[in-house]
C-alpha cells in the first residue's frame, strides 16, 4: 500500500519543472483515491497537491504567454 511518503515531500515546489510537478500531482491524486491515511497526513498530502497543481498552472502560464509572444511576432 502507498502512503505519503511515496511523494518527495522535502522538495521544494518552486523548483520543480511542469512535467515534475505533475508528475508527483498524479501520485498525491492516486494516494490521496487510495485512502487509509489519518487526517493530518491526508491533509499534508492535498496542500502539497494543491501547491503542484499552482506550480503547473504557473508553467502553463508561462507556456501560453511564450507562444503568445511568438505568434505576434511573426504576425509582424
């Protein structure tokens, strides 16, 4: 059975790369369905989520806006 340390809890989020952090999202999501954790590790585990889930949402911000940039550049 998985627990929350099958996710690497001592990384910090903000140095993870987009396919990183949804990597160990998709992992918290599958612990997280698996239950059998007590309160505070569930909710130790759905902050870290949360927290990887803003971190890809930055990427994809960062993605959008790059290929933004680039489309109006060649419309020029």
């Amino acid at each position: 059975m998985s627990n929350a340390t099958d996710t690497d809890t001592d990384t910090d989020i903000n140095e993870l790369g987009y396919e990183a952090a949804r990597d160990e999202l998709v992992s918290v999501v599958k612990i997280l369905e698996q239950g059998g954790l007590d309160l505070d590790a569930s909710l130790s585990l759905w902050e870290r989520g949360e927290a990887l889930a803003k971190r890809c949402e930055e990427h994809l911000a960062g993605a959008r806006a790059r290929v933004e940039k680039a489309l109006a550049e060649a419309d020029e």
